[in-house]
C-alpha cells in the first residue's frame, strides 16, 4: 500500500508539474511578449498625443474666431455710439440754428448736417480700419 501511495503521489506531481510546465513561457517568448506589449503602448500614447494636439488646436482655432467676433462686436458698437453721439449733437445744433435769422439759419443748418455727415463717414471709415472681418 506504501508503494501504491508512492506511485499515484509520484503520478500526480508529474501530471501537476507537466500542466504547470506547459503554462510557463520561455524567456524568450517572454521577452517577445513585453516588446510586443511595449509597442502597443507607444503606439496607443501616440495616438492619444496626437488626438489631444488636435483637440487643442481645434480649440485655440475656435478661440481665435471667437476672439474676432468679440472685436467686430466690439467695433460696431463704438461705430453706433459715435453716430448716436453725432446725431445728438446734431439735434442740439439744429435747435441752436432755429434761433437764428433765416439766411443765419440756413448756413448753420448746413453746417450742422455737414457735420453729421463727417461724423458718420468718420465712424464708417475707424469700423472698416479696424475690423478685422471687413
């Protein structure tokens, strides 16, 4: 009974160490494994850097479109203050002129609307120079 326990102990680490030795890599096989794992990586980091250089640029060219929108806003707002600004003078210099005699009348009239005029060719010609979608 001593030698049937011996045999079946000795069968089983045999079947034991044959199933753990089939499992094992080689060093090889290992090493091969690691350059192989260490290619996917790379590969992968470099997919992600190149996905997130894009993603930046595309958000700095959103930025920018966004920054000229703001400055045509911008421009063409000053551009209607300074015409608001100039037709309100305009109406004052109007009332002024009514005071006036009617030859005295009539040429500041014509001033007056003269320089509305210059005011609003000036608005015009600042929101065209510094607009940057004109």
């Amino acid at each position: 009974m001593n030698k049937l326990k011996h045999a079946a102990m000795f069968a089983a680490l045999t079947v034991l160490l044959t199933v753990t030795a089939c499992g094992q890599e080689t060093p090889a096989q290992s090493r091969a494994d690691i350059r192989k794992a260490a290619a996917e990586g790379a590969k992968t980091e470099a997919l992600a850097r190149m996905d997130a250089a894009w993603k930046i640029d595309e958000a700095r060219r959103q930025l920018a479109r966004a920054q000229t929108d703001v400055t045509t806003v911008e421009v063409g707002a000053t551009r209607d203050v300074t015409v608001a600004e100039a037709e309100a003078e305009h109406k004052v210099a109007i009332a002024r002129c009514e005071a006036q005699s009617k030859d005295a009348r009539a040429l500041c009239k014509k001033q007056a609307d003269s320089d509305l005029a210059a005011a609003k060719l000036h608005a015009d010609a600042t929101r065209t120079a510094t607009d940057p979608k004109v």
